[in-house]
C-alpha cells in the first residue's frame, strides 16, 4: 500500500526550532515529488513547496521561500520540513502529498495524514 | 504568481441538487488543474486532475471540464456524503497555487 506517515503533533514556543518529518513507503521514493501543504486553523490550503528526492531538486512558493527549508533523505525515504526560529503564525496543521504522476510536481493523489504544529509562549 | 479565484465561497444546496463550482485562474493553466473534497479534520482527497480526468474510486456524478483559464466542478446529484469544503489547485507554473475553497452545506 503506498502511503506517507507524517511525525506527530508538535508543541514550540515562538524562537525554537523544528523538523517534522513524512515517511513514504510502498513505491519508489525517489521517482515522486513530495510537497508541503499548510493549513491554519478554519483556513484554505495552502501550497508550500515541493522536493524531488531523486535529486533534492526544490521548489518554493514564494510565499514560503526562506520561511522554511525543505529537505529529503531517500536513504530512509522520507522527506522534511523545517523551520528555524518558530512563530505564533505558523500554528498551523501541516500536510505532505504525493503526485500521482512519476517525476512530475503533478496533482496531489496520495496524503500525509497531517502534523499539527503549535507554536505558543 | 498564478491566482486561483474560486466562487462562490460558501454554497447552500439540498440533497439531490446539481452543484457547480467555477475555478479562475489569473493567467492560462492549459488543463493543469486539480479538484480535491475536503471533510473537517481529514486530509485532502483528490477529485479530479488534468481538470476533467477523475481518479480513480470517486463517484462518476464528479465532473471537471475547463481548459485555460475558467474551470468548473460539476456535483450531477449531491448526496449527504458530499458536504465538504472544494478546493481547486492549479500545477502548470514552477509552483502551485490553491483556490480558497468553497464550502458545500445544507441547504
């Protein structure tokens, strides 16, 4: 069964930092774009960025370009994101996705079941 | 940037209705656009891609047609599992962009 298992919910205070994680299994990881979706409480989706593990090729919306870091290791087939110094704003669930074309940052068919991220003094 | 203008943003409508939603994209996307329903607290699940294929499992009274700039998710006849919040998602530009969704409720 090919799915994404995101890490579980995280608690920060605003300055700290964080990795949340998305483990994909049951395809080749390295032949799909994995992206990052943000969505604030009662709010829409929101398009962060995709990654291509194959080759660690990035993109970013420019909404989110050097807000966040996108990363994978295809040697554990999971990708990553991460901020470096936390804000109350991105208390947010966040959703990684799978395109359900190979090699293509195509429309998402397989996703993480989602990471909730509080971030609270 | 490519915008995506969804309308309306909220829907009132009966079981049994035919419902339509209408996706706007700032500049031609070709067909590169993607419907997703989404139910409270549950990921997106994808509809329809390449704005009238639908995937695979989701009922055939989903239907997306469009090409350019306009777009439209048609509901032949809404049924009580429908009632969700739509979202339509443009992937033709170096990064993707979602409309603002438009919520489905009980009329």
């Amino acid at each position: 069964e090919v799915q994404l298992v995101q890490s579980g919910a995280e608690v920060k205070k605003p300055g700290e930092s964080l990795k949340i994680s998305c483990k994909g299994s049951g395809y080749s990881f390295t032949s799909y774009w994995i992206g990052w979706v943000r969505q604030m409480p009662g709010k829409g989706l929101e398009w962060m960025g995709i990654i291509y593990p194959g080759d660690s090729d990035t993109r970013y919306s420019p909404s989110f370009q050097g807000q966040v870091t996108i990363s994978a290791d295809k040697s554990i087939s999971t990708a990553y994101l991460q901020w470096s110094s936390l804000k109350a704003s991105d208390t947010a669930m966040y959703y990684c996705a799978r395109p359900g074309v190979p090699s293509s940052p195509d429309a998402f068919d397989i996703w993480g079941q989602g990471t909730m991220v509080t971030v609270s003094s | 940037d490519i915008q995506m203008t969804q309308s309306p943003s909220t829907l009132s409508a009966s079981v049994g209705d035919r419902v339509t939603i209408t996706c706007r994209a700032s500049q031609s996307i070709s067909s590169w656009l993607a419907w997703y329903q989404q139910k409270p607290g549950k990921a997106p699940k994808l509809l329809i891609y390449k704005a009238s294929s639908l995937e695979s499992g989701v009922p055939s009274r989903f239907s997306g047609s469009g090409s350019g700039t306009e777009f439209t998710l048609t509901i032949s006849s809404l049924q009580p599992d429908d009632f969700a919040t739509y979202y339509c998602q443009q992937y033709n530009s170096y990064w993707g962009t979602f409309g603002q969704g438009t919520k489905v409720e009980i009329k």
